[in-house]
C-alpha cells in the first residue's frame, strides 16, 4: 500500500512537471512579442495621452516568473515639437500567466527603469494632465469621460454604480528624475532619486501614491490616498489623504476633496516646521515673508478651501514655547493675499514676532518691507503675558494690521511697569526709503522700571504719564533713532531725584557767581510734581519747558539736552539749561501771614546749568541776569 501511494505521488509530480514545462514552452508561441509591444505602447497611450515610442523589441524572461523587458521607451506629445515628458532606460511588465495560456496580454506590474521626465510646473500640469486623460481614446479616458457625465448630473452624490470598472495594476518607478520648468520663466528645477509605488487595482477602487525623492537637497516624501481616486480626477468629492514630509517640515491634509474649477477641500490640517526659515528654504520660497523667524512651529485646525478663501477654525498653533487658538481666514484683495482673524496666547514672546518682520538689525541691513507688497494682514492678538527683550507685559492685547503698502502695529492695551502702555505705530514705504510714525502713550508707569530695561541712569524716583510722538526717514533700521524726531510730555507725581541735593545747590550759587555741584549717590532732593515738554530732533532733546514743585520752591527750565554715545554705548546727557530757581507760595490766594509775604519778596535765582555727563558727573553752575518768565 505504501509503495503504491509513493507511486501514485511519482507520477503526479511528473505529469505536474511536465505541465509546467509545456506551458513554458508554448508561452513564447502563445505571447509573442509584438503583442506585448502593442499592448504596452497601447496602455500608455490611454493613461498619459501621449505618443508611445518602444525604439526595441520587447525580451522574455520566463523565470522566476513572466515578466517582459523593453528598453529605450519615450512619451511625446501630440505636439511633436515638444519636449518628451518621458524617456526611460527599460520598462518592465510582470504578465499574468492565466491570461497569457487564454491568448490575452495583462500587466498585473509595470515598473519604469531609471526614467527621465520633463514636465511643466507642477500646479498647471495636474490640471491639464487630467483632461488630456479625458480626450485620450484609451479605455482609461472613456473611464474618465463616463465618470465626468456621471458627477455632472449629481456632483454631491454621484451614483458610482454606473462607473466603467477598468484594471489599472500596479505601477512602479525606480530611481527616476523629473525636470519641471516655471510657467514665468527662471531656472527649471530637478526632483532626484524618484522613487514611486502607484497602487490602483481597479477604476472604481481606492488609489494610493507613495512617493520618495530628493528636492531641494532634502530627503522628501509624498503620500496619497483616495478613497474615490476616478470620482477625484473627474471632478467630485472623495475622502482624501495627502503629506508631504522631509526633516524641514511638513503638511498633512485629511478629509474631503475635489479637484475642479471650483475646488473644494474641507477636514483637518496638520503643519509642522523646524524653523520657518528652513521650511520656506526647503519650499524654494526665498522671498517670503518671516526669514528671520527661526522658531519651530506647529500647527493644527480645522480647514477648509475653495477658489479665492481659506478658512481655519479650531486652530491649536505653537510658536517656540508660545500655545495660541483661534480662527483666521484668507481671502485675496487687488491679488494679494489677505489674511485676517484673531489668536490667543497663553503667552507671547514679542522677540519672535519682531523677527518675522523685520531683518536682523545686529546685521545693520538695509530697508527690506518688500513684506508690504506681498501679502495683507489683520490680526488681533491677546496674551495674559508678553515679552519684548527685557520688557515684560501683562494682558496685552494688540494688533497687526498690512495694507496698501503700509504696516500698522497698534498696541490697544499693556500692563507695565507698574502701569498702562498704548501705543500705535505705523510704517510707510517711499521706494528705497520708509517713514516709521508713531504715538506711545503711558499713565502711572515706574520710572526707575523703564531706565533699567532700557539702560539708562535711573535717577529720577517718581510715578509718571507720557506721552512720546515720532516720525524718523530711514534707509537702514540702525538711522531710525538717529533720525527721530517728534515731541515727549512727561508729567510726574511725588518723587525724588538721586545724586543731587537742591539745598546744596542754592546755597552754592548764594556764594558766587560760579559753582559746581558734585554727584553724590548719598544726596537726593523731593519733590511734588515735575512736568517736562521737550522737543525730539536726531539724538538731541530740546527742553522746551521743565518745571519741579518742591514745596516753596519751583525750579524752572529750558535748554538742550545731547545723548552722548560713544563706542556704542551710552555716556548721558551734554546738558545746557537756562534756569530760575524761585520761592513761592503754596497757595495762589492772597498771603495770609508775613511768612508768605516774606517768601514771595525772596529774589530768584537765575543761572545756567551745564554738565559734560549728566547725570552721572559733576554739573556747572553759572549766576546770570536772565529775566524771569511768567510761569503757571
């Protein structure tokens, strides 16, 4: 019984072998080659819609399966004057062996050998890469032609049951280069070490496209899934998933697309990038606003598209180590794009913002506000905490605004220095120069606060309200202060200013005609009230009017007031004062004892007060006859 079963087993693996034999060796005679040929020239004609040239006959290679081999194969347009969109080293096709021994040719596997295309830009060419499928007399672009009726009479619900179900296969493509040239001109640009999977088994099903290559120097991968892909290319809706991913950032789009005239996409946004200055590098866009932001940035928020407006709602973004939410929108207005809305920081740094804008002034470039002509902008901004360098400000709230050529930065609202800040500056482009104008205004704000985050002597102890309008031309950010010019009020309350004691100095100028007066870190002088109006013209301050209330006493002031700046850095004030130092009444009203009388009678003291390094130095005093103004 065991030598008849072995026996049986014999023969069977014989006759099976035998099988397999003869199918091997009726195969070249069933398929021949110019089948092959013909059919392959034929499926590339009907996907592509361009002219197939096979320049050599296909080889047959039957083990380890069938599979046929052409080398030297070119796509040209129907314009023969064109360049080629496709040259190819060899193409290979896996054949289906069960259609094969039934005489008919099938590719379950097309893989393209080192191929060479030449394309358009990449934009116009998806387009028209479509429609060319949709004229073609190939079975794919009567599959196209058909779903096109299909979505046309129903575009919301097209009924997929009448599709024309065509096999597509796999295709593959291996280590291939794609040149494609800018519509506008400029130098065509080379995706290298292209590597592709097309998977798409039928018409009717779900299609995917994986994608590897080299772009801009950065290792780049495409992904793409359509759920509905011949509904997509013929102009419905389908479910879609597309990323575009490298180490210099990326994009993930997922929900539902549709690729027309009047395009429309909506589902969830994903963005990430190292550094915006890398990711836009990366992209080719040089140009674009936002080099100097070198920040990484996440982004997350619903999205949705259509011609002309995009809109982001439930946005979650990262900027740095800065949360924000919102919603913004983006429209176009004379061709530029706009775009408005509103984002909440849990907390800002102002530093990076500042970046976006406006170049690296360590690097003393010249004017660049070409973002003026690029784009437009109008967004609120809010944070219960900010930071611009050393300056911190709590519940701020803000607002960016470009326009006409115009960039507009209004401060609504800040908590600093122990007070209130607004402020609104607005800057203009003028060719290759630019105008910065401006009001900054401030109540109850830390004196001594501002002097230390700003570097400058503190003293003057005193609670005060400002208000500082400017206008400078520029060419360059470092001329900005230089060439400022514009108008400071400062109104004071109770106080005192350090190193100086105004007993010492009256009893100085009682003396003589001439005296000094020596800093002193241990000497200090209070007073009620100071108000200041000064005029700002390039570095200097016109003192156009200071008055200090020390109780009896009220020292009047004008003159000039010239920061020194050497080696970079600040050495104070060259101060030149005419001043009158005068004892008055408290009141206004008619003295009601000799006292008063007495102190009204008291002579002024009229001089003139210059020091080379206010206030860190030793200030001159000089007695002169100067006629005493009516003060209020």
């Amino acid at each position: 019984m065991h030598k008849k079963i072995l026996k049986y087993v014999g023969v069977l693996v014989l006759v099976s072998g035998l099988i397999v034999a003869a199918i091997f060796l009726l195969l070249p005679v069933l398929v021949s080659t110019d089948a092959i040929r013909i059919r392959l020239a034929q499926d590339l004609s009907a996907w592509t819609g361009y002219n197939v040239q096979l320049r050599e006959a296909p080889h047959l290679d039957l083990f380890p399966y069938p599979k046929a081999s052409l080398s030297g194969v070119t796509l040209t347009p129907m314009n023969d004057e064109a360049a080629p969109l496709m040259e190819a080293e060899r193409i290979e096709v896996d054949l289906s062996l069960i259609d094969a021994l039934l005489g008919h040719i099938t590719f379950s596997q097309t893989r393209i050998i080192n191929p060479h295309f030449v394309m358009e830009e990449p934009v116009k060419t998806v387009a028209d890469f479509f429609d060319t499928l949709s004229r073609s007399q190939g079975s794919f672009g009567s599959a196209v032609r058909e779903a096109r009726d299909i979505v046309k009479k129903n575009p919301d619900h097209p009924d997929t049951t009448r599709l024309l179900n065509q096999p597509f296969g796999r295709i593959v493509i291996d280590n291939g280069e794609l040149l494609y040239r800018k519509n506008m001109g400029g130098m065509a640009e080379k995706i290298t070490a292209l590597n592709a999977v097309l998977e798409w088994p039928e018409s009717t099903r779900a299609a995917s496209f994986r994608a590897n290559a080299t772009w801009h120097g950065k290792a780049t991968d495409l992904r793409i899934d359509a759920m509905q892909a011949l509904i997509l290319f013929s102009g419905g809706t389908s479910d879609v998933r597309a990323s575009l991913n490298s180490l210099s950032g990326g994009i993930t789009f997922e929900g539902k697309g549709r690729l027309s005239d009047s395009y429309i996409f909506d589902g969830r946004l994903s963005a990430r990038s190292p550094g915006w200055n890398r990711t836009m590098e990366w992209l080719g866009y040089h140009d674009l606003p936002g080099q100097g932001l070198k920040a990484p940035v996440v982004w997350e928020s619903d999205f949705s598209a259509q011609p002309g407006h995009m809109q982001f709602n439930n946005i979650n973004f990262k900027l740095g180590n800065d949360n924000a939410r919102g919603a913004l929108a983006t429209g176009y207005q004379d061709d530029l794009p706009v775009i408005s809305g509103s984002l909440a920081f849990d907390r800002l740094d102002l530093d990076t913002l500042v970046a976006t804008f406006f170049p690296d002034e360590e690097k003393n470039q010249f004017l660049d506000l070409s973002v003026f002509d690029m784009i437009g902008l109008d967004i609120r901004m809010s944070a219960p905490e900010a930071k611009l360098q050393n300056v911190t400000l709590n519940n701020l709230a803000a607002a960016v605004q470009i326009r006409n050529g115009r960039g507009i930065f209004d401060l609504g609202n800040a908590n600093a220095f122990g007070g209130a800040i607004q402020s609104n500056i607005q800057i203009a482009r003028d060719n290759d120069k630019a105008n910065i104008e401006g009001r900054i205004s401030a109540s109850s704000v830390d004196l001594p606060s501002i002097a230390r985050a700003f570097h400058y002597p503190d003293f003057v102890h005193a609670k005060a309200g400002l208000i500082l309008t400017m206008h400078a031309p520029f060419s360059r950010w470092s001329e900005v202060i230089s060439g400022m010019q514009g108008h400071l009020t400062l109104n004071m309350s109770s106080g005192s200013f350090k190193g100086y004691d105004i007993d010492k100095l009256r009893f100085a100028l009682s003396s003589g005609e001439k005296a000094w007066a020596e800093k002193s870190d241990h000497a200090s002088t209070d007073f009620d009230k100071w108000d200041i109006e000064t005029t700002i013209t390039d570095e200097n301050l016109v003192i156009d009017k200071s008055t200090i209330y020390m109780g009896n006493w009220r020292l009047l002031m004008k003159g000039t007031a010239d920061l020194q700046i050497k080696d970079g850095k600040n050495h104070g004030y060259e101060v030149k004062l005419d001043s009158v130092l005068k004892k008055v009444p408290r009141s206004d009203k008619v003295c009601p004892d000799v006292e008063c009388v007495s102190n009204s009678l008291i002579k002024p003291l009229m001089f003139s007060l210059s020091a080379s390094q206010f206030p860190y130095g030793a200030i001159d005093l000089e007695r002169n006859n100067m006629k005493e103004e009516k003060q209020d």
